[in-house]
C-alpha cells in the first residue's frame, strides 16, 4: 500500500511538471518546423542515481524533487515534417549547470558511426538519424538545454507488438525463426562495429516499414532483408570503454554476472537475446516476478542467477541447446560470440 502512495505522488509530481514543461518543448518544435505534435511519454531522472525495476536499472524516473536544477527530462513525441515526413522525436531537457544531456548526445554519436558503417557495408543496422538538436530554453527562472534526436516513426511499431497474447499465436514456425535470425545477425554486427548494448529486448527491435502485416501470412517473410532495425542506443559501450560497476539495462533480460556487479560483456548481450529468443519461441519471459513483490529488483536477481534454464516444449525442442548455451548462468558455458549463434540458427534451417 506504500509503494502504491508513493508511486501515485510520484505521477502526480511528474503531471505538474509536464504541464510546465511540455509547452515549452512543443514552443520549440515548432520553431523548428515540426507540426501535429503529440508528446507520448515524459519521464524525470534525478541526480542519484538509484534503482528501477520498469527499466533500466541505472536510471531512474523517481521524482526526488520538483526543481529542474538537479533533474533532467526526458520524452518520446511524435511529429510531422515537411522534409521528413511522419517522426519519433527523443528529447532531454537538463539544467545548465546540470549538464546530462549527455546520453542523448552519446546516442546520436552511436547512430551516426553506425550509418557511417552500414554505408561502407551496406547492411543497415539501426533508424537513420534525420536531426540532431541542441538548443537553449527558458523554463521559469532556469535556462536549460534541449536535446533532441530525430528520426523516422515505424507504423509497425516493435517486435514486442508481434508478441502480444492476441499476435503471437498466429505466427508461424518460420516467422519466428526469421525473428531470432534477423535479430541476431543485427546484435552481431553491432557487435562486429566494436559496440555492445546493452538493453537487448523486443521493444527494443523495430519492424522497418517495408515489414506489413501482409507479411505475417506469408512464411516466406524471412528471404525480406533487412525487416528489422535494433534502436535505443542510450546504454551502448565501445569494448574498448567498459566499465566495472552498477548493472545496466532491463531487469528482465540482464545476466546473472550483472547482477553480481560485474561489467557487461559480449556474453552479457548474448544472455538478453537468449531471454528475448524463448520470448519469441514461446510468447513468454522464461522468468517473471510477481508485480506484488516489495522488492523487484531483489526477486530479478533470484531468478536470473537461481532458477534453472527453462525447458522448451518439445514443438522447440530443436532450440534447447541454443537456449541453454545463451542462457548459461556461467559465462564461460555461454556462447563466445553472436557468430556462434549465427552458425547454430543457420544449422536449424538446413535440417
């Protein structure tokens, strides 16, 4: 009952907020050009850096004070454009001499090396970047930067969107193995760039708009290249750059190690896809944590590190071993590289 008055007082700061907040991000928009502007989410990270079960869990949405000083915003808003069209618009408003806007910036460098790569390569990985933005604002009494990140809207939404109770019974055999193969070859060329994720998860996994719906009833979806886009960079890091510390990334897909307080790896990335590959396969987490727990958080790690690798029904039984080795609780047993993956999922399609 606690939590619950806490998290309904955190919403309502929040909703103060966001009505001073969001007319001056949409003033600015449309300054810049942008119009039938709709802000869909906005969220507050204070300066600590604490917990968050919902998300990432170096991040926080906890509302620890209502002054932007010590705060920054973040937000999704959808826009049009005359030159480019229908878009997704991330945005962070930060205080001056509280400058985080880091993040955002950190993932347009990302997006922008990564279309840098596909040009030589030409293998698309991730949303082009249309536009990136930083600018001064004004809110009452405080100046602030506004950054913002822009790039184009997908009407098919995530691969999260095809999992859902209502989608996932009618996809087929093929249309799933198509999921796991496309998404894999897109951890692993992200991986080949030097860079790892992070944040590996459905939502996380775009549908390219030449992927519809008429797809779905076609079982030769996967010979379509590429139909997915991996996006939200935020958490990305150079291998070259990794850092001992506090776990990052989503509660539901973060490795055993991690949880532990060790650093992410290739083999961190490859754990979250194993989560995201019986997610695919089954329509399901292999692990879930009761929403009534007092502690999230604590009960993640429990099943991450505790609970035995779940057995697939015998309709994929030809995916356990490839389960089993992604979601080894030790590292050491788990896949080397997402190349290996590769190989394995390719072996499935010749049987």
């Amino acid at each position: 009952m606690k939590n619950s008055a806490s998290n309904l007082s955190i919403k309502q700061a929040l909703q103060v907020q966001a009505q001073q907040i969001l007319p001056i991000i949409t003033q600015e928009l449309v300054a810049q050009h942008f119009s039938e502007i709709v802000h869909q989410r906005i969220a507050q990270q204070s300066t600590e850096q604490t917990q968050d079960e919902h998300t990432q869990v170096v991040k926080t949405q906890s509302i620890k004070t209502q002054n932007i000083e010590n705060t920054s915003y973040q937000g999704l808003t959808c826009a049009q454009h005359l030159q480019f069209g229908h878009v997704v618009i991330k945005w962070q408003l930060s205080a001056d001499a509280y400058p985080i806007s880091s993040d955002l910036t950190h993932e347009a460098e990302v997006l922008a090396a990564v279309k840098a790569l596909s040009r030589i390569k030409d293998n698309t990985i991730a949303p082009p970047l249309l536009a990136h933005h930083c600018v001064n604002v004004q809110i009452p009494e405080q100046p602030c930067k506004l950054v913002i990140l822009v790039m184009p809207y997908y009407p098919n939404g995530s691969l999260v969107s095809q999992l859902t109770a209502s989608k996932h019974p009618s996809l087929t055999a093929s249309q799933k193995h198509h999921f796991i193969m496309q998404s894999a070859c897109l951890i692993a060329n992200l991986h080949h760039a030097g860079w790892l994720h992070n944040d590996i998860k459905p939502s996380n996994i775009l549908l390219d708009s030449s992927f519809n719906d008429a797809l779905l009833n076609n079982a030769g979806a996967s010979s379509l290249i590429p139909n997915l886009l991996l996006t939200d960079f935020a958490l990305v890091e150079r291998f070259n750059e990794l850092k001992e510390g506090s776990p990052a990334g989503t509660p539901a897909y973060l490795a055993p190690e991690r949880w532990q307080g060790q650093g992410a790896t290739v083999q961190s990335d490859i754990y979250a896809f194993g989560i995201m590959m019986v997610e695919i396969l089954t329509g399901k987490r292999p692990f879930q944590v009761s929403s009534n727990s007092n502690d999230k958080l604590k009960a993640w790690a429990i099943q991450h590190c505790q609970q035995p690798i779940p057995k697939l029904s015998s309709e994929y039984s030809r995916y356990q071993c490839m389960v089993d080795k992604a979601l080894a609780k030790r590292v050491e047993r788990r896949y080397r590289s997402m190349e290996e993956v590769l190989i394995d999922l390719t072996s499935l399609d010749s049987r």
